[in-house]
C-alpha cells in the first residue's frame, strides 16, 4: 500500500508528522490519546474526523484550543457516525458534480466514540451507517464505563467491576452484566473489516487501521482504552495493565473480514490468568474475597471458551 508509512521501529513511527497534538487535558496515563495519535499517524492522507461527546471531546478541544491537526467535527453524543457518513456523502456528491477534482486522493472519513456512544446511545446511528455502507472508519474507545460523567456501567461493563451505578458493596459484587460482545454484532452487518485492538499491541494495531483504511466500506475498530481513574490503577502502568489484558485473552486481538473470515493476530507465548488482569485493577477488588471466588472462576470459564470459539472459527473460516 504506496501511502502507508513504514513501521520499522516506534521511534521512527512516533516522530512521523502530528495530527493529534500533546496540549490535552486528558488524564496522564489516558490511554485515549495513545490509540488517537497511533490511528492519526496512521496515514499521511488528509482526515475528516468527528468525535463524540465524551472524555476524547471534552479534553482535547476546549475553546480556543484545539489537539487536532486535521479537519475534526464534534456533535452530539449519539450520533459521531451520522456526522461523518454526512460528510462523506457531500464529498462524494461534490465529487459528481465536479465540485472537487476526482483525480485529487479523497480524505479518510474517521468516527470516535466512547463505549458508552457506541455500545449503548449511539448504537442505532452507527447500525444505520453500516447497514448503508458509508466509507467510513468508526474507533470506539473502549474503557468499559461513561468515564466523562463519572464513572456510570454501560453495556461494555464487564461483570464484577464496581462502577457507580453498579457499586460493590455488602450485598453485591458490582455490575452483574456480561460485557456484550460488539465486534460479533458489527461483523453480523456484514462489514468489509472489524478488528479489536490494544494500544501495547502498537504494531498490531496499525497495520489493521492501515487496512482499514484501504478497505472500501465501513470499518469498525474496538480499541481496549485503559482508564486510569475509573480502572483506578496507578498512572504509569496503562501499558502493564494493557498487556495483562491481552496476555490474559481477555481482550482479544482478532480480526473478522466480510463478517466470515476470522483471523487471531496475537497469541499470547504465556497466557497469564484472568485473575491477574483482574488483581491489578481495585475495581474488582471485591472479587477477591471468598464469597466471590466463583464469579473469577466463571470469568476463566468465559475467556477460555471465547478463546477456544475464536480458534475453531479461525480453522472453519465461517
Ligand atoms: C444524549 C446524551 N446523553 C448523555 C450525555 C451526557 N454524557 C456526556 S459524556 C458522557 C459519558 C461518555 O461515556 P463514553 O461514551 O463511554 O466515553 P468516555 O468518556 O468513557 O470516553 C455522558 C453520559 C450527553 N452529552 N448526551
Ligand atoms: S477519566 Fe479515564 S478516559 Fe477520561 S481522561 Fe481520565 S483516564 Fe482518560
Ligand atoms: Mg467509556
């Protein structure tokens, strides 16, 4: 792919021209501004990006400043993908009316969004631009909780965390929901290309926005996002819990193409156990007293099953 830059090493990779800038009030250690600058750097062709209320919005774009160095619409909290798919629709109809030269290389058309935009309150709108078959990319930054708000469950809350509206306490071991599973909904539209991705895993995650970008149609990313202050673990270890994450298989990291093919790109050479993942982060420190024993043995139970799913999937190739 001629416009992709190489990835030889990181340093070559992080000093490659800025689209998303450092001025942000994000918190350290956010793991949202790691995925947005590597999906940014990405690609050397012009952008047109929109973003969702949430904590992406509302900490990098405070009037008068701005971290982003391409064209960037915010909207509501629901609709980042109508934005975009509107957007990408008036290029291309200024296109047919020779309103804009068609030998000029179109911009990559690109939706953010938090979980609780995209699994929840903006689901309808993203279904809508994937049933339709905008060109178009939708990221949502998965952190597993409306983290703008304070720190509310949404469907991508997994069970066991303690979240605001689903708090740990004497008679209750937090949110009591499994985390719904949104790259087999969004592969189920029949989208040309869905993955997950992990900021740790930078590689990995480039070269599957770089094929999402050469890929005709809408693409979804889910992009584990490592929360700080809802996760509430120590600032400086997003990329140690990111990996415990994706050495745990917890998360993932998998590929499904035209909704059939299923590729796994990154398997574990140690596969850590879930309670590690989940002794890391004080969420689910309640988990760790007897009465709850079963509910990390049943989340093994869980991520050894997916596992074994996404293999023979991969071998079956449906
Ligand atoms: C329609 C609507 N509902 C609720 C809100 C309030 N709101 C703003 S940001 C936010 C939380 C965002 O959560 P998420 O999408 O997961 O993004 P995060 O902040 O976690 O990155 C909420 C509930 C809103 N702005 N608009
Ligand atoms: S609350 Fe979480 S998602 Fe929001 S800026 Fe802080 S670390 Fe990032
Ligand atoms: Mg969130």
């Amino acid at each position: 792919m001629s416009n992709q830059k190489e990835i030889k090493n990181l340093k070559s990779f992080s000093t490659a021209a800025e689209r998303f800038e450092g001025a942000h009030v994000l918190c350290p250690g956010c793991a949202h501004s790691i995925i947005v600058r590597e999906i940014l750097n990405a690609t050397n062709d012009n952008l047109v990006v929109s973003a969702a209320t949430g904590c992406l919005e509302v900490c990098t774009a405070i009037y008068p400043h701005t971290s982003w160095d391409c064209s960037w619409i915010h909207i509501g909290f629901e609709n980042a993908s109508t934005a975009i798919a509107g957007a990408e629709s008036m290029h291309k109809a200024l296109k047919r009316k020779g309103r804009i030269d068609v030998n000029q290389k179109d911009p990559k058309f690109v939706a953010f969004g938090g979980d609780g935009a995209t699994y929840d309150i903006g689901f309808q709108w993203i279904s809508g631009c994937f049933e339709r078959g905008h060109n178009m990319m939708y990221v949502c930054l998965d952190n597993e909780v409306y983290a703008n708000t304070g720190g509310q469950r949404s469907s991508s809350t997994p069970i066991g965390a303690s979240a605001t509206t689903s708090p740990a306490g004497s008679t209750s071991y937090g949110e009591k929901q499994n985390k719904k599973d949104i790259l087999a909904i969004m592969a189920a539209h029949g989208a040309p290309y869905v993955a997950q991705v992990a900021p740790n895993k930078w590689k990995d995650m480039v070269k599957k926005i770089q094929t999402g970008f050469e890929t005709e149609g809408p693409v979804f990313i889910n992009a584990m996002s490592a929360c700080t202050t809802e996760w509430k673990f120590p600032m400086h270890k997003t990329v140690e819990v990111s990996d415990l994450a994706v050495d745990s298989l917890v998360f993932p990291l998998y590929e499904i193409i035209n909704g059939t093919e299923l590729n796994i790109t990154y398997r574990p050479k140690n596969i850590v156990p879930v309670r590690d993942y989940l002794a890391f982060q004080p969420r689910f420190k309640h988990l760790f007293k007897p009465e709850y024993a079963h509910i990390i043995e049943e989340w093994q139970r869980r991520v050894d099953a997916k596992w074994d799913y996404l293999q023979r999937r991969e071998e079956a190739r449906v």
